[in-house]
C-alpha cells in the first residue's frame, strides 16, 4: 500500500444510535475517528413549528425537501425513519423500554451466547447516556389508554413509559444535568407532544446532546450532507490493509463532487435503509466476501400504526410528551399512546376510515361506503383545524417473529417474502383495540391509506438485515457485530437487531453497540 496510510483509524458510516455510541467509545480508546452522515445538522431553534413545514420536516432530495424525516415505501413494507445529525433520535418519541425475556431467546440470534446476561450492564450503561427516567406527568392520551387497559383488565399493567426527556423546568436553563457539566446546558420539557417534528426547547435527549456531543469534544470529526457511494478494500480483499470511502453531498443533486477518505477501520451504522443498500450495493464489485445474508431477516416489529380522532373538543390529545404510556394487551403485545404537537395535522391527509377485506377491490369498495354512509363525520374530521389536539395514535408492536428480505434495486432497495407469512397490515387484535380506543374517546379509527389499500404495514422501527450468525452461512456479522469474511468492519445500527423486540427498539440498538464498541479493536 503506497503512501502513509490510511487518514483515520474508523470511518462510522451514519450517526444514529449505533454510530454515535460507537464514535464516543472508539473515541475514548484513542482512535481517530470520522463520522460521516447523510442528513443535516439541525439546531433546537431551526425545528419547524408543524410538520406542515414539510420543506423542513420531509427528506425528499429530488423535490429540494432537506427535512429530517423519511418516509419509504416499498411492494411489502412502508417505513418512516430520521435523516440527520443523530439520526433517527432526532425523529423517535424518546421511549427508552427494555423487551421482554422472549426477544433474547428467539430469532437469528438464538443460542450464540446469553443475550439477557450479556446485554444487561449495557443496557444500565445506555439508560444512563440517554437520561431515562419516568414520565412524571400523564395527559389526555395516556388518560384514554389508561382507560384502555382497564375496560381489557390490565390496568395494574399499565404504566408511564422511561423515556429520553429532561424535566427540569420549562424555560429555565440550567447547565449540563447529565455528564457533570460537560455535556452542553438543558431546559426543562414543557410537554408540548412536539417531540417528533424537533425538540425546539433543548429538553429532548437527542444523540447530539449525550454520546456524539462528547464524542465531538475528544476529537471526534464530523462531515454532514454527505452520502456514501463506495467502499473498497485497499490492498489486501479482506481489508486488512484499510478501506478507501467515496462520497458526494448529498444535499446537492447535480454536479455534486466525489471525495474519498481512508481508514483502517469501517462501522456501518446507517440504520437498515443506509446499511442493507450500501452493502448490498458494495456486494456486486467492492465487497464480494460479503454474506449472502445480506438483506435477509427484515423485521418490521410487527407494527401496526392507527390514528383515532376523538369528537371530545374538551380534550387535548397533543398535550404531553411523544410517548407518555404503555401497556401490554398480551404476552406477545405493547401499545402506546402517541401524539404529535398542536398544530401537527399533516397525517390527516393519509388517513381513511379503518378498511378491511381480502383484496384491493374489497377494500377500496367498503372505503368508499364508509365515506358515504357518514359523509359529513368524516370531512368535519378532515377539515378539523387543530387535528393533532383531537387524535392520538396507536402504536401496536409484537416481538412475535415475521419477516422479509430486501433486495438490490434498479433505483431503490426492492422487498421480498422470505420462508413464512409475511408482515401484515390486518392484526385482528389491533384493529380491535383502534376501534376499543375510538369507543372510549367518541371518536372515530383511522389508518394510513396505503395500508388500507395495499395492506402493506407501516413501520416506524424497520430491524435486521445484518443479522448476527454463528458464521456466513447464517448470518453477516458475528457474536461482536464483526462482518465475516472482513477485517475491521463492524455493523451497528438496527440492521444488526436479530429478532423483533416487540416494543421500541432505540434502548436495545444503544446496549447493543455499547456491548459491541467494548470489543472493537484494530486488528
């Protein structure tokens, strides 16, 4: 290999729950370490008011949208993720739950080591870098689904959620709670619900603030707005003489130059949109020695999003934080009430009355005669001026396993069926509860329309891809995240979670890459 070698020791490909753990700990082991992201920096002040700012909230390059959310869909699964400086922290509702005991015993990762056990000093670890704590306060949403679990009996079941928020007091910043000053100051959270279109107060506990803040001060660098294209071994195919990395702005569609870097070392934390695609990408021509793994095992958490518009006006579900309470309707299910700010309407305009039926045909039939049977009901909802004061969401998670496989596409990642029955948008048991819930409000149950239509489920927490094996065969990283038939590459975001966690998966991504970035060593 010519030349002085490579620039840094590791090049983190994304900075969400993976890379910025796995930049702080790299870090503070003397590593040089670059961070590459593809989306922007965001500061509080810039958050948009309503995701109405669509400019602001939407991540759609090709319309000039450089927002911080990203909606995807394709043939078998819709997914919403975060773009941006911290990732999908900036996006998520700050719910930090653990998963119960099944997830640690199922899925790819089955039997390779005592997952409980082993991930149980990181998960205490994690919830000290992202300042859990309990909800203190419960409002109108958590109230409805409080009174949920008790018309199912499970109200001693249900309980304020742990969550990423400090709750100091609302306009009064204090210096850094968290890191004994050297974390940046905080304000307290004022329950505005506008968690997930930007904490515009300081109080939510991004990755920017806690692990990527500090990784910053040792050194740590950063480039945003910059998307990876390649990554090739130099010298040796296995890396063992570094990897050069490509990337060009990813905010500047045209004429946008190529640069490169170099490093000893790679962790892919790009989440499962990022990772899955540049690696399946690389696989072709770059990183033949790559799993066929790849892209198998995507995990949709068994999801199921419902909106509920209440006609209770003395009611204001935007009130709160993003995720206030959960509680288990069964031993395979968690549900959450969720909530977006005042003036947050923009998923209005996706929803349709709940519709059922075995085909696209059905459905669209019995959509229509719910529209014409109550036809002013449902556009005095449409036309609702605060519609985020009177709906709530239900977010509906199973650790119960189903999954997919992504492929290479001609312009984006395609989905495919793997070997069972593949995610669905029709639970019974959720359309039961969205209904149950619309009930107790007065309200009506809404659901996206591409899930109406297509019964394509939507997620907000897409899993797997990079799942752990006992080797190539099984899976594309091993016990420690390292990628087979690679030296010093890594994978740590949510592509590497191997079974579905049945509840929110931003705490069990965080424990994992701490478990993994304690064993990462230059070899």
């Amino acid at each position: 290999m010519s030349g002085t070698g490579p620039t840094y020791d590791f090049i983190i490909v994304g900075s969400g729950f993976g890379g910025s753990v796995s930049a702080l700990r790299l870090a503070e082991k003397g590593y040089r370490v670059l961070v590459i992201e593809k989306g922007k920096e965001w500061k509080p002040e810039k958050f948009p008011r309503t995701n109405w700012n669509l400019r602001k909230w939407l991540w759609l390059p090709g319309m000039r949208f450089f927002g911080f959310f990203k909606m995807t869909f394709l043939r078998h699964v819709g997914v919403l993720s975060g773009v941006g400086v911290g990732g999908g922290s900036l996006v998520y509702a700050n719910t930090l739950p653990r998963p119960k005991s099944t997830f640690f015993n199922s899925g790819n990762w089955k039997g390779i080591a005592d997952w409980k056990e082993e991930l149980e000093p990181h998960y205490r670890r994690a919830e000290k870098m992202l300042g859990a704590t309990e909800n203190p306060e419960l409002y109108d949403a958590d109230l409805a689904l409080e009174k949920l679990a008790g018309f199912r009996g499970k109200d001693r079941e249900f309980e304020p959620t742990r969550v990423a928020v400090f709750f100091g007091t609302p306009e009064e910043e204090v210096p850094d709670p968290y890191f004994e000053g050297s974390g940046p100051p905080r304000e307290g959270c004022r329950f505005c619900g506008s968690c997930m279109t930007g904490c515009r107060y300081n109080a939510k506990n991004t990755l920017d603030k806690n692990y990527l803040y500090l990784a910053r001060k040792k050194g740590v660098e950063l480039i945003s707005e910059a998307r990876v294209r390649r990554i090739r071994p130099l010298g040796r195919k296995d890396g063992a003489d570094g990897y050069e990395v490509r990337f060009r702005k990813s905010t500047n569609i045209l004429f946008a130059s190529t640069r490169k870097v170099t490093a000893r070392g790679i962790v892919l934390a790009g989440g499962v949109l990022g990772t899955v695609r540049l690696m399946l990408n690389m696989k072709t021509h770059h990183l033949s020695r790559l799993s066929d793994r790849v892209g198998d095992h995507i995990r949709t958490n068994n999801e199921s999003l419902m909106l509920v518009h209440s006609g209770d006006k003395t009611k204001d579900f935007s009130k709160g934080i993003a995720i206030g309470s959960i509680f288990p309707p069964d031993g395979d299910t968690h549900l959450e009430a969720v909530r977006y700010g005042s003036g947050s309407g923009f998923w209005k305009t996706m929803g349709v009355p709940v519709t059922y039926g075995k085909n696209i045909g059905q459905r669209i039939i019995r959509m229509i005669g719910h529209l014409l049977r109550q036809p002013w009901s449902w556009l005095k909802i449409y036309f609702t001026r605060d519609f985020a004061k009177q709906s709530m969401i239900l977010l509906f998670m199973q650790h119960l396993d189903s999954h997919v496989k992504f492929r290479k596409g001609l312009f984006n990642l395609r989905s495919g069926i793997m070997d069972g029955p593949p995610p669905s948008a029709f639970m019974p048991l959720a359309g039961k509860l969205g209904t149950q819930t619309s009930e107790l409000v007065k309200g009506k149950p809404f659901v996206m329309l591409t899930e109406a239509l297509t019964g394509i489920p939507t997620t907000a927490h897409i899993l797997g891809g990079c799942v752990i094996g006992r080797n190539a065969d099984e899976g594309v990283i091993d016990k420690d995240h390292k990628v087979f038939g690679y030296r010093n590459m890594y994978v740590c975001d949510g592509s590497a979670i191997s079974a579905n966690p049945g509840v929110n998966p931003a705490l069990t991504i965080t424990a994992m890459t701490e478990r993994a970035a304690g064993n990462i060593y230059l070899s």
